[in-house]
C-alpha cells in the first residue's frame, strides 16, 4: 500500500500513484513532479541549445507537452525517461535551427582512444609507474573547488554522446536502464559512452592535479 | 562478459586491459569469473588500486555538480504551468 507522503496525500515515489493523481488533475502530483524534474531538465536543455533563455523556452514546451501528452503515455519507460524524450524532441528541433548538435546513438568517429595513453604501460602491459597521486587536502576549499571546475570544463568539451551520458549516469544519477531508455541506447554502448567519457574527465584531472614525481 | 573471456581466455588481467574495464566492474557488469580475475588483479596491483580509487573520484566529483549548479523554476513560470496543468487536467 501506498505510504503517505510530506503533505499528507498520496506517495508519489510510486509511479503508479503519480500516473494515476496526475491523469486525476491532482495539483500536487504536478507540483511534485515540477520540483523533482525541471531542474534537471533545464540542466538538460542547456546542453542542446545556445543560451539560457532558450532552454527555458525549450523547458517550458517540454512541460506544455507533458500535460498534454499525459493520456497517451503509456508506461513502457519510466515517466522520466518518456519526459525526457519530449524535450529531447524540442530541443532537437531548436538545435537545428542554431546548428547545435543533440546527442545522438552513434558511438563510433568519436575517437576510439585508449582510456590511458599506451606509453604508461610496459610491453606486457604493466605501469611503467604509479599514476601520480591527485593534490588534495580535505580542508582545502580551493583545491576542491579547482578539481570541480576541471571536471566540468572537461565535461562540456567531450563529444555530444558521451556528454550526454555522463551527465545523465553521473551527475543526475540515473540508472544504466533509464539512460539506455532516454537516448536509445544498447547497454553496451551506453558503457562504452560512459567509459570514454570518464577516462577523458580523469586525465583532465590528472593533468591539471597530478602531483609531479619528485615534487 | 564473453567477450572477456574469448580475450583473457584463462591469462590472468593486466593492467593495460583492467583500465578499460573499469566501468563495466563498477557497474556489476561482469560475470563471477571475471570479476575475480579482476578483483584478483587489484588485490596485487597499487597502481591499478590507485588507477580505480580516482575513477571512483571522478565519478563522486561530477555527481558533486549537480549540487553547485542549482536551476530552479522561477515562480512566474511555475505558476503558468500549473495553471496550465488545472486547464487542461481539471474537469
């Protein structure tokens, strides 16, 4: 059964639940579902579009779409995933117009590099030598704040697909499942995606953190 | 994983291949077999130990992006949207 949630009424956690108030008209369904998803969302958006303004437009008409498409959604994925597809569908069209590319499931051509440069290993395929240790002091707010912003100029630099990922997998969190569900993706590519994608921020990192031997 | 194993066949993981194999072990995504070859790798190898401790940290720091990169909805649009939402939702 159903558990209550914070305001009393029905727990929304449960897909079904939220389906069922939301298709209802059920206010705070809707509010809930606003305040769990527009942030990320608008996270989203402005990875596919030029400006914020944009994306906000382009956030806006993914939730007109949703109210509106409510009845014909058919729980085949999950809810988010199936929202987030329609703004995929948006931003996509407004991305053409700016010549921004969407990702998309293609994940070749976008440079099958070694995870590690080859010339760190030996020939039967050890280290050659440790990899250097990352600055860090726990108290340090500069250095964390420094490695933050590493991390997400690296990011923003990767290519649409593994962009996309990243974002999805690691920073908001999803399951293997949903990213696979939202970007029409087999569970290995979206590995391979994944992996790529890392490799390049932890190089990133590496570079700019690495302690220099000897230092 | 079979293609791990049509790799590997029975040679025990090196360091070159485990760099690559990092997220399919994070993601449980491994069969028991190779799973130990690899847990077995680490158990031996610092530099690969050190190698999955900073995948690891990557992984934690990106997550940590979501926090420092907050977009709410402004209330102006909020509230449109649940009036549309009432509009078209309300009987």
């Amino acid at each position: 059964m159903a558990a209550t949630g914070a305001r009393g009424g029905a727990n929304f956690e449960d897909e079904k639940v939220l389906l069922m108030s939301l298709r209802a008209g059920d206010q705070d369904a809707f509010a809930w579902l606003l305040d769990r998803f527009d942030g990320p969302l608008r996270r989203a958006a402005r990875r596919y579009v030029s400006s914020d303004a944009v994306a906000d437009e382009v956030v806006g008409d993914t939730w007109l779409g949703v109210i509106k498409g409510l009845d014909r959604f058919e729980g085949r994925s999950t809810l988010k995933t199936w929202i987030y597809r329609i703004l995929m569908n948006i931003a996509r069209t407004r991305g053409v117009r700016e010549s921004r590319s969407v990702p998309f499931a293609a994940v070749g051509g976008e440079g099958d590099e070694p995870s590690v440069d080859p010339d760190r290993f030996s020939r039967d395929g050890q280290w050659v030598s440790m990899p250097p240790d990352w600055e860090s002091q726990p108290e340090d707010r500069a250095l964390a704040r420094e490695a933050l912003d590493v991390v997400r100029t690296a990011i923003e630099s990767l290519p649409s697909s593994q962009r996309e990922v990243i974002n999805l997998r690691d920073l908001e969190g999803w399951s293997s499942e949903d990213v696979c569900n939202a970007l029409d993706l087999s569970e290995t590519n979206q590995r391979v995606l994944l992996h790529r994608a890392r490799a390049k921020v932890r190089r990133a990192v590496e570079a700019r953190l690495g302690r220099e031997v000897g230092s | 994983m079979s293609w791990v194993r049509r790799m590997f066949g029975r040679r025990e993981i090196v360091c070159r291949e485990f760099v690559e194999l990092v997220t399919a072990y994070l993601d449980g995504a491994m069969d028991t077999r190779t799973r130990a070859r690899v847990d077995r790798h680490l158990g031996a190898c610092p530099a690969c130990t050190r190698y999955l401790e900073q995948f690891r940290t990557v992984i934690e720091l990106t997550g940590q992006l979501r926090e420092t990169d907050v977009a709410t909805v402004d209330p102006v649009t909020r509230e449109e949207l649940m009036a549309a939402f009432a509009a078209t939702r309300g009987d």
